[in-house]
C-alpha cells in the first residue's frame, strides 16, 4: 500500500510537466550503442507514452557500431579522422544498407501493439524522408574525407507537416545533396542541427553512462552551455567520455541550447525508466544543459516565508530548531538564504550578524528529499561570503544534533562563557546547545 500512496503521489506531481510537454517539440537522439542495448524495448514503450501524452517527437538514429561490424565482417577497411569516419563509395554501399535495415527494424518497432503491452493501442505512424540536405565535409589536413556529409539545411517545414498529423518523424545518419548524392553524416549533427531548425523545446541524447562526469569524477547534475563548453575544453583525449561518444553528445548539447533549443537532456541508455523519470520528476536523471537555473542559491524575499515555514516545521518539532514564528521570519527575511528548485524551496539558512566581528549561523534546514546531496555544504559557504561581505571575521552556530557536521567543516567548539554578549544573554540553558566556531579567512 505504501508503494501504491508513493506512485499516486508521483502521478499527481507529474500533471505539471505532462501539461507542459503537451504539443512541444521533442528532438531525441538513439545512437546505434542505444539500438542494440537489451533496454532498448523499455526506451521504445517509454517514446510510445511521450507520443500518447501529445509529445511532437523526431527521433534521429545513429548506426556507428552496426556499421563498423559491417565493414569488418566484409573486410572493408575501418578509416576516421579526427573522431570521423572517412566515407568511400564502397564502404557507402554497405552503410546505406544497414541504416536501411535500422530504419525498417525501427518501423516495425512503433508499429507493434499486442494486447496486455504497453504498445496495445498506440497506433503509432512514423514518417521518413529527405528532410536533410547536406554536403561534403571536404578536405581536413589534407584528408579527403569523400563521401562524409555534414547538414546542410534542415527542411523544417515538411518535418512540422508530419508532426501536425500526429506522425513520429524518424530520420537516419544519413543525408541527401541537391545533386542526387548520399552523405554519411554524424546523429549527432542532424540531431542537433534538427533541434536547433525546429525551435525544439527539448534534445534528448541517449549515451551510455549516467551523465556527464566532471573532471573530480563527480556527476553534473545540471551544466550550463559555458559550463559544458569548459568540460569539453578540459576533456583529455584519454578520457572514457572521448573514446564512447559522450563527448559528440556533450558538444552537441552545448551547441543546441546556446542557440534556440530550451533544455538539453543527456541521459543512460541502459538505465530502465530513465527517460521518464527525467521528463517527469524533479530531480530527473541524468545531466541537464540549459541556459536556465533550474537550482538557484539565492537571497530569501518576503514570498519565500510559507516555503521556509514548510521546511523548517518537522525540524521544529523534532526540537532540533527553535520555533520561529510567521512575523519572526518576516521580519528577519533578510538574514536567509534559500536554495529553489524549479519553483519549490528546498533548502534555508541564515546569518545573524550579533556584532561588529561575529555573527551566527542558523535555521540550516534541507528537504528529506535532498538530504546528504550537498546542498548543505553549499548553503554554508553561501553564509560564509555572506558573512565576510558584511565585514564579520568570525562565525559562531549553536546545535543540539548536528555537532559532528560543523566540525568535519572547519568548526571548533566554543564554551558558552566566550559567547559574544547577545548571544549570552539569549542562550538558552534548558536546550543545553553545543556551540561552536570557525575563523573566515
């Protein structure tokens, strides 16, 4: 019963973001390494449940592995540059023959719809055409690289033709010249350059990790265009993310929401669900690339005092924060800081300052949700600047439950006779609090 009060409560919260996506144009990108991963039947029913939901989708798929296998299985040499492949009219022949095959297994795919499946119903139609025009990508350091193509223009209009008729447009790596000519193109380039034409609302990469990973090895859960760029910039050729087609997927997000495309998401192949679970909750899955802050540290206004009252409420009763009133906190608005996310407040702290040198640390407070996410180490050294701004050289906090977390953070304890004068005469010896301090250098 539990589970089934947590999936109510899920599928409440998600009417929002069905509301928004509804008629919006998604751009998703299904690399050949996605096409043959065992998820891939969950990513088909999870496209099909967008589709249902009124989501506009072009899918772009890419064939990199099953065209290296093609070329090696016919003894034809496997020839890059520069992380391309260099396309002659013989390896050409075979390529158009397994991108061919991919599409036609694709057809078939959104055209299932078994009864007691998640296809049942679906009557899905997919499109496919030449809506990319391209050309030769030429000579680079002097190699010739034939018959591989880069977009040359995207035709938009007849791809939004197919949209309006509640069709999925499914284009290939593949793109056509004006003189009748065939290009083996990058997915990722149509993908991006599709997206970017469209004024899509989304480009959705598939790759096969959980993210994009920072150089510390940590997940970036959400990356600006620059943030992105600098990756890219630091990304060493040695790099796992160099060798698997994340950093082509990286650059191609960046580019996409640095022009007109909202949100770029870029999300594990493997990972069941994780298409959805980015679309439609929160936290989402994976790495998001957008120009807008999605999670913002800022300073707390008069309107964000029901939010922190919502947050701080269980911790009150837990006596673990003294009560604070709705007129208190209005009154002291001015001192906290809060972490939004997407409209909700998700986090709060404050700075008091007590006198000309000290002041003190309080009301850190994390939605359960966001626990253990280090958020609160980042509301700390928000206070800690806020507190060297206001010309402070010391900052105090007194616990009853956290000690251990100051300390790990530079605090050191302090006995209550080396209070600053108000926080003595205010100190309140029935919650026997533990106090601390530590030096802003």
């Amino acid at each position: 019963m539990e589970n089934l009060s947590q999936y109510i409560e899920w599928f409440r919260h998600s009417s929002s973001y069905i509301n928004a996506h509804r008629k919006k144009v998604f751009v998703v990108l299904l690399p050949g390494e996605a096409l043959a991963d065992e998820n891939f039947t969950n990513i088909v029913h999870d496209i099909s449940l967008l589709h249902s939901l009124g989501v506009k989708l072009v899918l772009v798929h890419g064939a990199r592995p099953q065209i290296s296998e093609a070329l090696s299985s016919a003894d034809m040499a496997l020839s890059y540059h520069k992380g391309l492949r260099i396309t002659d009219p013989d390896s050409l022949h075979l390529i158009k023959q397994t991108v061919g095959a991919i599409s036609i297994d694709l057809d078939a795919r959104f055209s299932m719809g078994l009864a007691n499946s998640p296809m049942h119903g679906a009557d899905i139609k997919v499109s496919r055409g030449n809506f990319i025009t391209a050309r030769p990508l030429g000579v680079i350091d002097g190699v010739d690289f034939s018959l591989t193509g880069v977009v040359r223009r995207v035709n938009a209009a007849a791809i939004q033709q197919h949209l309006d008729k509640n069709n999925i447009v499914l284009l290939s790596n593949l793109g056509y010249s004006p003189t009748g000519e065939v290009f083996n193109l990058s997915a990722e380039d149509i993908a991006t350059e599709v997206a970017i034409a469209m004024n899509a609302e989304k480009l959705i990469l598939f790759i096969p990790q959980d993210g994009i990973m920072r150089t510390d090895k940590s997940l970036a859960s959400t990356l600006s265009p620059v943030d992105g760029k600098h990756l890219l910039e630091q990304m060493p050729d040695d790099d796992p993310q160099a060798k698997n087609g994340v950093r082509e997927s990286l650059a191609a997000a960046v580019k996409a929401s640095s022009r007109t495309v909202h949100r770029c998401h870029l999300i594990n192949f493997a990972n069941n669900g994780a298409l959805i679970e980015e679309l439609f909750t929160r936290d989402g899955n994976g790495t998001l690339v957008s120009r807008d802050n999605f999670e913002l540290l800022r300073q707390a206004t008069i309107d964000d005092v029901g939010g922190i009252l919502e947050l701080i409420s269980p911790l009150e009763e837990a006596g673990i924060l003294v009560h604070r009133s709705r007129e208190l906190l209005e009154a002291e608005i001015e001192y906290f800081k809060v972490i939004e996310l997407e409209g909700t407040i998700i986090a709060c702290a404050a700075i008091y300052p007590l006198d000309e040198n000290c002041g003190e640390i309080s009301c850190i407070a994390i939605h359960r949700d966001y626990q253990e996410s280090g958020r609160g180490d980042h509301l700390l050294r928000a206070l800690e600047r806020e507190a060297r701004k206001m010309g402070l050289d010391t900052a105090i906090v007194l616990t009853t439950q956290t000690a251990h977390w100051f300390l790990e953070r530079g605090f050191e304890p302090l006995a209550i006779g080396d209070l600053p004068i108000k926080k003595q005469e205010m100190y309140n010896y029935q919650r026997n609090s533990k106090a601390f301090k530590k030096r802003l250098s």
